[in-house]
C-alpha cells in the first residue's frame, strides 16, 4: 500500500492490473513543473495502454500563480493556454488537473485510460478541507492506493 497525505495539490494514482504496478504521485504547481508524471512513467517499462491513471481531487482553477510560475508552466510540452487564465498582472488561474493529464497524454497514456476527477477541494469545502481557503487552519487528506492478489495471482 502506498499513502500520501497532501492539502490541495495534486494526487495521480496509477494502476497496471497486468502488471502489478502501483504508483502515486503528488503534483503541485513545482512537481508538474518538473513533470513527475514523466517520472512515474520511466518507472513503468511496459505499454501505456496497459497503464491506468487516476487524477483526484485537488484546487480548482481557483489556484493563482504569478508570472515567475506562469514562466515556467510555459516550458512544458503543452500548451499553456490550455490549462492557464491570465486574469490580471502577475496573476493566472490554474488548472493543474488538467495539466497534468495533458502531460499524460503528451508521453503517450491513452485518453481513455485516464480518469481526472471533478472534484475540486477548493469548492466542495463539505467534502474536502482547502488548505488555500481556511489559511492553513485544516486537516489534510490522504490518498492511498493498494493491490492485492487473489490465490490465482491475479489482481
């Protein structure tokens, strides 16, 4: 079993039943900047469409940057504009949901094999805390993946 806890980054859960492959990936704003999705993937050395991922719940598009951010987002293989909202000087909207899973489909995950979650722990306050919105005064959440083999070995 593989635990993380987190506040509002991102949590990326993947999952290959025919290989017996787990991995868990937390990307904020610095870790989908350095691509650790690319990361997860090096690990994994098998077909993409073998692979599943998850993206769960995490900010919404309500997550600011600046512009030093916005500069390094603009380096990555995607397009910005895709993901990111300029809304005023030295700011910009952030969906790094979205980000992430076009990261995943840039090094070649089948859209369909990955699954990005609505949810958005800056707006479902009743279902998840926000570290952002309640100023570091919250609990956290933890994301956990496992797998577990029958007596046949298969998952």
């Amino acid at each position: 079993m593989l635990t993380m806890c987190y506040a509002v980054c991102v949590t990326i859960y993947f999952y290959s039943p025919s290989h017996h492959f787990i991995a868990l990936a937390h990307a904020g704003w610095r870790g989908t900047v350095a691509t650790i999705v690319h990361r997860v993937l090096d690990q994994f050395p098998y077909d993409y469409n073998d692979l599943y991922v998850v993206i769960g719940p995490a900010t919404s598009d309500s997550y600011e940057i600046n512009d030093d951010i916005f500069k390094q987002f603009q380096q990555l293989p995607i397009d910005s504009a895709a993901y990111i909202e300029t809304r005023d000087e030295d700011r910009h909207g952030i969906d790094l949901k979205y980000a992430n899973q076009l990261l995943l489909e840039q090094y070649g995950v089948p859209r369909d094999h990955i699954y990005r979650t609505e949810y958005a722990t800056s707006e479902d306050l009743d279902l998840f805390f926000s570290y952002r919105l309640e100023k570091g005064k919250t609990g956290r959440m933890l994301a956990f993946i496992s797998q577990s083999l029958n007596e046949s070995g298969d998952d």
